[in-house]
C-alpha cells in the first residue's frame, strides 16, 4: 500500500484503506475500485489523497498506532460529547458524569494502544472529508498529545485528564459562527478577536460539567498560549501556563499546520517540525517538543515522498531517531515511469538527496 496524490492517481486503483466522513462512517470501503467518477467526487470533497493497494509496496503495513475501531470510537463520542456540550445538554442537573464515563474507557484504550508502541508511529493520515475537521483535528492532537504524556511518564489519570482536555480543547469554536471559522483568506482584526473568544467560552462550558478536572477545562482555556508571553488569552508565561496546556499548544500547531485547510495547502511534516523547533524555548516548551519529537515518525511507512532527483519514492521504514532521513523504496522515475526493479535508499546517507514534496 501506498498514499498518493488525487491529482495524479490513475485510474481503477484498488483502495487499501476506507475513506471516513465526518463522523467516522465509511464512506467507501478498503478494496473498492475507484472509478475516474468517485475521483472526481472524492476531489469536490476535498480529499487529497488515498492510500492505495500497489505491487511495488505490497509488502508494507500502514503503521497506525491506534486501531480503526479504536479512532472510530473515539471520533464518535468526541463528536456526540462536543455537540451535546455546545447545545447545553449538559448542565449540573442534567446527566452531569457523562463526558467522563463515556470518555475514560475509550482513553485508556487508546493510552495502552500507544503504550504499546515499538518505536516511532502514527500515520495520522486516516482520510476523511474536510468539514468534519474540528472533530477529526481533536482527535489527532489527543493521540499526539498522549504520546508526548507517556513519554513525559505522566500516570494514567493525568493521562486520561489531559485527553478529555484535548479531545474537548475547541469546544468554544461551536459557539463561534461557521463563516467566520471557515473563511478562506485574511481575517480582519475584529473577527480574530472573536476567534480568540473560543478558549473562554470552552473553559466555561467545561467547567459547568461537575465531573470534568480544572486541569481539563484548562486546556480549553490555555491552548493558545505561549511560553514567551505571545499568547491569548491572557498572555501568560512560562510555567504560569499548565503543563496540560504546554503540551497541546504544541500538538495543537503541529496538527494544523500538517493537515490541508481551507486557507492554505498542508505543510511537509519537516517544515512543520522546523518551524515548531524554531519556536521551542520561545514560544513552546522544549521539553514538550523533545518528547514529541521522539514520539511521531515524520515521515509515516507508506507515504510517497518525490526527492529531488526527480524519482518518486515510498517510505519502507521511519527509525525512531531518523525520522527525518526514513528509508524509502524508489519506485519511479523522473519522467513517472515506474522503475523496472525498485530499489531502497537510507535517506540518513544520502544526503545530498532532499525531500522536496510528498503524497498525502
Ligand atoms: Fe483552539
């Protein structure tokens, strides 16, 4: 299997992985055959990429860290709590110890998936249809936030505390209006003034829930701000920000900055780490991103990387401190032909060889 690219897949691949919509429901099954119409609609949709099955890579395994069922799971009542949240189903008299209970199993089913973890993984790539992205960003920041906890050797009730945290940190967005939230292009100064809004309003929607922690609602409150003072709402300082809050400040980022959005194209997971470290010990915590750092393969097995040779090539393996430089398998060639034998690379050697684009 292998990820690749909408805009250039030919046609009649076979899909090596279901596609998800919005709430984490199948919306075409691993195995179907994708017709040039379904990738016409899936494109409209704002799809991608697809990860397909492929001879030259059959031998790889998509490296998700989190079972399919698991992150179903979660997405679904991440999505349920999150909506019952913002409407006020939730009040001091009404079913008050839900969001806890109905989180906490699926938490720490996740915390012993991850626990569980040989080496660097993660392929966070799970395609599903943009719209959806509050509900499917929330759950990539909570497993990336839960890596760096574990690494950081947090127990398993800060563990749980910090997920609910994550999972629930951009409550307040649903009280913010779709056209300000999705407006492609600049935003004026009166409507990011609004935006930021959404850290107070999801404090206080968390904090009327009895059985929440402080320290999960202060995620909510406290995502946006950074250690150098910079951030918002309050513009507060160094270990003055909860250490919940440090570390999804910095997944939080990574996340968006990875993942398309209406307003602008994904960055490579290496510019994202580049422009995350330059921000460690300014604007994040660096102990927070070392310990991500040894967490995330950058470059997931399966992703298409193009090289600037010209040759089109896929991860085969991502070592835990080489995720940067991953080995990967060429498999075509300047002009896209496919090559007749493919042949494997470790990037950490070949370094006059970059990274210049990638599939996904
Ligand atoms: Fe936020």
């Amino acid at each position: 299997m292998r990820w690749v690219s909408l805009r250039t897949i030919q046609p009649n691949r076979v899909l090596a992985q279901s596609i998800f919509d919005e709430r984490g429901r199948v919306l075409l099954a691993r195995g179907m055959v994708l017709s040039s119409r379904m990738v016409e609609r899936l494109r409209r949709m704002g799809i991608g990429s697809v990860c397909i099955e492929d001879t030259s890579t059959d031998d790889l395994q998509t490296q998700g860290v989190v079972s399919p069922q698991t992150r179903q799971l979660v997405l679904d009542a991440t999505y349920r709590s999150l909506r019952e949240l913002a409407n006020g189903t939730y009040s001091r008299v009404v079913k008050p110890n839900r969001v806890k209970r109905q989180l906490r199993p699926l938490l720490s089913d996740v915390i012993g998936q991850l626990k569980a973890m040989d080496g660097a993984g993660e392929h966070l790539g799970t395609v599903y249809v943009s719209g959806g992205d509050l509900y499917h960003h929330s759950v990539n920041v909570t497993f990336f936030a839960l890596g760096v906890g574990i690494a950081m050797g947090l127990t398993e009730e800060q563990l749980i505390d910090l997920g609910i945290g994550t999972l629930l940190h951009d409550v307040g967005k649903l009280k913010i209006p779709e056209s300000i939230l999705k407006k492609p292009g600049r935003l004026t100064d009166e409507e990011f003034q609004y935006i930021k809004l959404h850290t107070s309003y999801g404090y206080e929607l968390l904090r009327a829930v009895p059985d929440l922690s402080t320290a999960s609602a202060m995620v909510a409150l406290q995502h946006h701000e950074r250690i150098n003072g910079s951030g918002y709402p309050k513009g507060l300082l160094g270990e003055g920000i909860h250490y919940f809050s440090r570390i999804t400040a910095v997944v939080d980022v990574y996340e968006a900055l990875t993942a398309n959005r209406v307003y602008r194209n994904a960055y490579l997971p290496h510019h994202a780490f580049e422009l995350l470290l330059g921000g460690g010990g300014t604007q994040f915590d660096p102990l927070v991103i070392e310990a991500f750092v040894s967490t995330i393969a950058i470059y997931p097995v399966g992703m298409t990387l193009l090289l600037s040779t010209g040759h089109r090539a896929v991860v085969v393996r991502s070592p835990q401190k080489q995720t940067q430089r991953p080995i990967v398998r060429v498999i075509e060639d300047a002009e896209g032909n496919p090559v007749p034998v493919p042949w494997e690379m470790d990037l950490s050697k070949e370094l006059t060889i970059e990274i210049v684009g990638r599939e996904s």
